[in-house]
C-alpha cells in the first residue's frame, strides 16, 4: 500500500477517508494517545466511553501536545452497532478511534460471562452482529484501531481462562473465540481495522498456564501488541508499587520475543493520585523519561488511563488518576513533553 506523505498528516484537517490503516509512528518517535472515563459517583459509573471533544481539548491543552487516538469501549450490553458518531467525531479531529470491542453483560469484574460467552462466539451466534458492525466498520472508510479480550491473563474480566474451564481450556478457548472475531471481520472487507492483542504486563493468576504467551492468537491474528502497566491503581493497596521500569523489564522481553517485529504500546497505565506508598509526580515523571530515553525500542505509543471511580462507601478511598486533577502531575506531562517534543508524533502516519 501506499504511504501517506508525513508533511501532509501534518496539516490541519480530518483524516483521509481513503487512508485505511495506521503506522507506526517514524523510528525514534512515540504516539501518545488519550483515554478519559470521568470520574465516578453515586449516580454515575464510568462508562469508558464517557469522553467529548471539549475532554480532548481540555487535555492537549493543559499538556501542550496533541494525541494521536481516542481510546473508548464499545460494550455490547449497550449497543452490537459499530460506534460510528463517536468514531467521527474523533476522525474529524485528526485522530484515531481506537476501539475496545467489550462483548459483555456488565462492567462488573471477576466473574463468568453468560450472554457473550466465549463458547457461545465460537459457536457463532453472534455471528450476524459481527458480521454487520465489520461492514459499518469497512464503510466508516479510515483506519481503526480495536481490540478485542483486553487483558486476557488478568483474572478480573470474564474472558480470562478461569472463567472458562481453567488450565486446560481457558486459554484455548480464548484464542479460538478470537480467531473467530478476526476472521469474520476480516472476510467482511473491513480492512482499515489494525488489530491490537493487549494483555497485562502481570499474570494474574500468577500460574504457568496463565502466562500471557498462552492466549496469543498467532502473528496473523495481530498487528500490534499492546500491554498495561499501572503503579498502585488505590488510595491505600501496595500492590503495585514497583517502578515502572520494572514492569516493564518483567515483560517487554516476553512480548519481543514472542511478537517480534510488531509495534508494542502502552494501551494503559497509570496511578492513583493519592496512594501512601508511591509518589504518583515520581512515578510519572520516571516513567516517561524512561520511554522517551528509547529504552524499549518496540515501543510506538503510550496512553494514561484518566479515570476516577469509588472502593466503597468511603470517599477517601475512591480512586483517582485523573491527569488534569493534579497540579504538579499535569506540570509533568507538559515537561517531559516539552523537553521531548522532537520524540512526540502528534499525527497519525497512515497507509492507502
């Protein structure tokens, strides 16, 4: 396919409708892309797709650059269509929809899914659904990131292979179902999706069976690779506390060496702001000189998870790592990406 000259992404205006998949950002550069959820409340879950184009721009902003895409979920418990209003109106602001296809019954954790099951989409009884949100997909005509089976080796979402017979079929399950995914989309013409296998940098279950090299689909099935990578996440839990650097040594080797090649980034990280035991301005800061220091070659992009939401009943334990709440950790992000601006790749390179 044809590369899309650089010089003209530069230029103010919406994406190509014709330009139909997205690069890598050029050698020695990063994307930085943007997830706002909101923050959480009595009356009000987070839905991750709570996000505006007033929140983009409130954001770029504050931080003094510009993101390449708009990462948001698209769960089936609310809608089967393909999010074509959402993924215009990021369009028309020069960026990336990046999808997280959330085929489940609720946003609750650490149980079994009934409706969307794995074996009920091997089965192909959503087959028709997936089938139509591809072709609006192909029809949407400009590049789209998606994922789907977000974090498969984390416990906490229904895919995970406890929650789908275990050591033996748990993750056999889940390549097959995604295989599936990516074959019907495919087939459909949708061409402008690049497909992004996103998993955890932490196996939980910490069991050999469980490691993440055991739900990848096959180099076929992905484009990119991605991984999520948060310090303590809690005004008050320790876990998560170690550096990122060490997160990152844990398993950016693991991921090369079983998809060499493929442009990894950093679908999401983050932490709380106000946790006792981890300096969230430190924290950052270490971390983004850590990824512009080009320490991890692989690496094509990064994005925080801006999202607050309650632990119970007590409001000094809600969580929140919302950038833009923070003073000093908004000084940061402008910083580091003031002193890196010629490591930023604000628009998207994209392929005809």
């Amino acid at each position: 396919m044809k590369t899309v000259v650089l010089a003209l992404l530069l230029c103010a205006g919406p994406l190509d409708a014709e330009s139909l998949r997205i690069l890598p950002p050029p050698a020695g550069k990063l994307y930085h892309g943007f997830y706002w959820g909101g923050v959480g409340t009595d009356t009000h879950d987070p839905t991750e797709h709570d996000v505006t184009p007033a929140d983009v721009a409130r954001y770029e902003q504050a931080i003094g650059k510009k993101t390449a895409w708009v990462y948001f979920s698209n769960d089936w418990f609310e809608s089967r269509k393909f999010p074509d209003a959402m993924c215009t109106w990021i369009r028309d602001l020069g960026k990336i929809p990046y999808v997280r296809l959330m085929l489940r019954s609720d946003v609750d954790q650490r149980h079994g899914e009934k409706t969307f099951s794995l074996q009920k989409i091997i089965a192909g009884e959503f087959d028709v659904d997936l089938r139509a949100w591809a072709r609006d997909a192909k029809a949407f005509g400009s590049p789209v990131l998606i994922e789907w089976g977000t974090e498969p080796n984390g416990n906490w979402f229904s895919w995970n292979g406890k929650w789908n017979g275990g050591a033996i079929e748990g993750p056999k399950r889940y390549i097959a179902a995604h295989r599936h995914i990516v074959d019907l989309m495919r087939a459909e013409g949708a061409d402008n999706l690049t497909w992004v296998w996103h998993v955890n940098w932490l196996d939980e279950l910490e069991q050999k069976w469980n490691a993440f090299e055991n739900y990848f689909p096959g180099e076929n099935y992905c484009d990119w690779v991605a991984l999520s990578a948060y310090g303590p996440t809690t005004p008050l839990t320790r876990d998560g506390t170690e550096s990122f650097a060490f997160k990152m040594r844990e398993a950016y080797p693991r991921l090369t060496k079983l998809a060499p090649g493929k442009p990894i980034i950093l679908a999401e990280f983050g932490c709380d702001l106000h946790n006792r035991h981890v300096d969230v301005v430190r924290w950052t800061r270490t971390a983004l000189e850590d990824l512009f220091s080009n320490r991890w070659p692989a690496i094509a992009g990064f994005c925080w998870w801006n999202e607050g939401w309650q632990n119970d009943d007590h409001k000094r334990h809600d969580t929140d790592m919302i950038i833009l709440h923070d003073v000093d950790l908004t000084r940061v992000f402008r910083d580091e990406f003031a002193q890196h601006a010629d490591k930023i790749q604000e628009a998207p390179v994209t392929s005809r």
